[in-house]
C-alpha cells in the first residue's frame, strides 16, 4: 500500500508530489494550533449561520451520546464529529505554519453537515430547547461582542467568500 506512494515521491520528487505544501513549516505549535482552531470555528459559525449551530451540535450529540438511535444517524453523528474535528485540525495546522489566514476551501464541507445534523435535531422535536436557546444566546453575545467586519483576521486576503464581501477584504 505504501510502495505506490513512495515509488511516486521517489520519482518525481517532494515538489511535484506535494506542491505548494512542500516547503512550508511542519512544526507542531499545539498552542497555536489551539489558537487557529478557535479562530476557524468561530468564522464557520458565521458561515454556517449562527441559528443551526447550537440545534446541529444538539442533533449530533443527542445520537452519538445518549440513548441507543437508529445505527445510520449515529454512523452520521460520529463521522461528523471525526470529519470536523479533522478538517479545523487541518486548517489550523495549515494556517499556523503556512498562510497565517483563515482559508475557508478547507471547511466548506461542514456547513451542509451542520444543515442535515439541524434537520435532525428539528426531527426530534428540538429536545433541549433551554439550553440550545442559552447557547445561541451566548453565541448571538459572541457575534456582537466580535463583529465580523472588525475582525483582524479578516482585514487581509481571506481566501473566504462568504466572509470577504462583507469585509471589504480580497478574496
């Protein structure tokens, strides 16, 4: 399995193979990671739109969590978890060690799964209803507390769509 890869690398060397990915810092900075990690999630929650949030970590909890569900909805619960948990990883590690921006390319597949896991929470009959309410509350706080147009991330080249019209900000 790993001889094809390897065979390829060998070949044709770490340029071509990995691109603009080869010569970038591969240190591990865990508290800048960490750092980049808030950032990401907080600029997905503005992308994704701050009222499915809250009920779509409910939907995805509620069935990977508690009490035995339906096994394709927990299969969903769980790839979602491990499928964002990558991505924002992903785009932390690149972030710290190679743009120094947000590049929301990385992250776009976790707004549809953010929809389906709300449809989800919305097809139980929006259980937990007080505390979704508390955190999208907290949420709403956050997002006036740290308007998006004043982000300091945001006041370069963002390689974010949704996020640079409102910014004035190249994209």
């Amino acid at each position: 399995m790993i001889v094809p890869p390897a065979l390829l690398l060998a070949t044709l060397g770490s340029g071509r193979v990995f691109g603009v990915y080869a010569h970038g810092n591969h240190a591990l900075h865990p508290v800048s990671i960490l750092h980049w990690v808030g950032l990401e999630t907080m600029l997905l929650m503005y992308s994704a739109g701050w009222a499915i949030v809250p009920g779509a970590l409910a939907g995805a909890r509620r069935r990977a969590l508690s009490a035995p569900g339906a096994p394709p909805e927990i299969a969903f619960a769980v790839t979602s978890l491990l499928l964002v948990c990558g991505l924002l990883l992903e785009a932390a590690q690149i972030a710290d060690t190679d743009s120094q921006r947000f590049q929301e390319r990385y992250l776009f597949t976790l707004v549809p799964l953010l929809a389906v896991a709300f449809g989800l929470y919305v097809k139980r009959g929006l259980p937990g209803r007080v505390p979704v309410g508390l955190l999208s509350a907290g949420l709403l706080l956050l997002a006036a507390r740290v308007p998006l147009s004043v982000t300091p991330l945001l006041t370069t080249r963002t390689n974010s769509p949704r996020c640079g019209p409102c910014c004035g900000s190249k994209v």
